[in-house]
C-alpha cells in the first residue's frame, strides 16, 4: 500500500512540472502575433494539473486578459452559476476547473461590433497543439465544451440544438456541450433551448455524484 501511495504521488508531480513547462511554453509564444493575426500576444494559462473538470471555450476575451484570469467577465459569471445550478459550490469554476480554449490570446473585437472576433482557422491551428498538450497531461475526466467553435472543434459541425443536452465520451473523457454563456448570444432567449441547457446541467449533476467531483 505504501508503494502504490508513493508512485501516485510521484505520478502527480510529474505531471505538475510537466504542466509548468508547458505553461511556461504557452505564457512565452508569439505565434500569433509574429504572423500578423494580433497586434500584442498576451497569452493566458489558469488551472492546476489536480483538476478534473477542464473547460474548453472559443479565447480569451479583453477583461480576463487585463485580470489575467480567464472567464473574468460577464461569460465566467454565467458559467459559475450553471456550475452552481449542478449542484458546485460558488467560486468552484476558479478554484477547481482548469480554463482553456481554442485560442490563448484575445483575438480583439468583431469589426462588426458585437463582440469578440471569432479566431481564424489558422489561428487556432497555432494553438492547437497547446491544447492537446494539456489533455495529455491532465487526463481530465470531464471536459466542458463552451460555445460552437469549442464543440465544432471536438464533435464536427453541428447545430447547438442537435447537441446540447447530450454528451459523448472520447479518450476517456465525457464531453459535454455547453451553450457560449455571453450576454451577445441569443440562442438562450428560446425557452426550448433553456430546457435543453437544463437537460446539460442535469447531466453535470450526476456526474458530480457519481465522480465525486
């Protein structure tokens, strides 16, 4: 018993600096920046390699970037009160989830005007890898996947309404869709699509129960 106890704290260490030199990679890269997408690359990192829920969403936005916490705005709110609505205690999304994205820079504003610019192709190519690096040295045992771009990303094109309220498991990991919990969407205006965020967060629940998470 001993033994095992010792190698599984050996195991967490390793990941813990594997996780730091990755972090270190991340915080350092100008990928973005030297190919001309973004003015300044100001990357964001945020989360332990003991957590077990990973959050994955489109990029950082302009207030978790001048907090240097990711989900500092309006979004990061939303998503801490669907998490309290599965039963998580408040402050869990900052304290216990580990906050990625597609991207790690905030791509700047829609040139429309509502909202952020949605990242290039090209752009989340870049990070990508990133990306994999850390679900390799997490392991996560639930992943949220935040907004279309994220869910695209992981499980294809598809309609949210197709999508939410369901989950798939990959790598050992369950997967579960979210709605982009911003102000700027209106998917959730349709009290139907509400109820299918319900179904998403009954889900949640039980895996809370049930993982013990």
């Amino acid at each position: 018993m001993t033994k095992i106890s010792i190698d599984v704290r050996a195991v967490e260490q390793d990941r813990q600096t594997a996780l730091q030199l990755l972090h270190h990679r991340i915080l350092t890269c100008r990928s973005c920046e030297e190919q001309g997408y973004i003015k300044t690359a100001r990357p964001l990192v945020n989360g332990r390699a003991s957590d077990r829920i990973m959050v994955i969403g489109q990029a950082p936005g302009h207030r978790s970037v001048a907090k240097g916490r990711s989900f500092s705005g309006p979004g990061g709110s939303m998503l801490q009160k669907w998490l309290e609505q599965a039963g998580f205690p408040p402050g869990y999304l900052h304290a216990h989830v580990y906050l990625s994205s597609l991207t790690r820079c905030d791509p700047g504003r829609n040139p429309r005007g509502d909202g952020d610019r949605r990242p290039s192709p090209s752009e989340v190519t870049l990070c990508r890898p990133y990306l994999e690096a850390e679900l390799a040295i997490l392991q996560p045992e639930v992943v949220l996947l935040v907004g279309a771009m994220a869910i695209e990303a992981f499980l294809g094109k598809r309609k949210l309404e197709e999508c939410i309220g369901a989950f798939e498991e990959s790598n050992g990991a369950l997967l579960l869709p979210l709605p982009h919990p911003s102000g700027v969407s209106r998917w959730l205006l349709d009290p139907a699509h509400q109820q299918l965020l319900h179904q998403a967060l009954a889900i949640l629940s039980q895996w809370r129960e049930n993982l013990g998470l």
